[in-house]
C-alpha cells in the first residue's frame, strides 16, 4: 500500500522482544538491557516512568526506542517519510515510542519536540496517534 504522495508503507520484521514483553516473561528493563535495538522494550519503559510522574526517565527511554526504531526503519528501506502502520503488529513499538516521546517533552515543557514527536507521529500513522491519544 502506499500513501496519496505514492510512498509505500514501510513495515519492521518482527521484534524478537515483543513475545517476552506480551508474555510478562520478564522485567522490561532486562528484556531492553537484552534487546537494545528493540523500541518497544524501551516505549514500554517509557510508558512505566509516564504513568509513575518520572518524566525525565520517560524522556530518555522513549528517546532511545525512538533513535532505535528509526535504525530498524532505515534498514526496512524507509527514506524518513511515508505511512508506517498501526495495524502491522512489529511497527507499534517504535509509534509508541514516539508518541512516549511526545507526551515526556510536553511533560517536560519541552514544546518544540512535543510538536515535532506529534506532528511525525500523526503523518506516520493517524492510527497510531488516536489510538495513542495524541
């Protein structure tokens, strides 16, 4: 599929981390600290320091699984534009990511990146932002 610009959609090969995290296998810091290329274990870390008012922590998990993800992207042939779905299952740590990323730099009045993370996050996949809440 490709967008209305004729960009195709970019799709991540599944995250060797994501059957430990859905299992609850393990703590998600191990499972980062044995995946570190994987942006959901640090979007679900992100999203822990969130819910716990840490912010800052928030800001540099998210950070991390946004660069990581941006990584995984460019070897799945992206070129920095173009949809990157929701609905393909390994994609969603690195829109989590980015949406965590958002939310800790608004949490941190870090305005410029907040509206970066959601304009990015939006333009990728609206999906992704409403089901984000962004």
């Amino acid at each position: 599929m490709t967008d209305l610009l004729g960009i195709p959609e970019t799709l991540l090969p599944p995250d060797p981390a994501a059957a430990m995290i859905d299992a609850g296998q393990e703590r998600p810091g191990r499972v980062a600290a044995a995946y570190p290329a994987s942006s959901l274990a640090w979007a679900v870390l992100a999203e822990a320091a969130l819910a716990a008012d840490h912010p800052v922590q928030a800001y540099a998990y998210a950070r991390t699984g946004y660069h990581r993800g941006l990584d995984s992207l460019r070897r799945a042939g992206w070129r920095g534009q173009g949809p990157i779905p929701w609905s393909h299952d390994p994609n969603r740590g690195f829109l989590r990511a980015l949406a965590a990323l958002a939310k800790a730099a608004g949490a941190i009045a870090e305005e410029d990146e907040r509206v970066r993370c959601t304009e990015f996050l939006r333009a990728s996949s609206a999906e992704a932002a409403r089901e984000l809440g962004l």
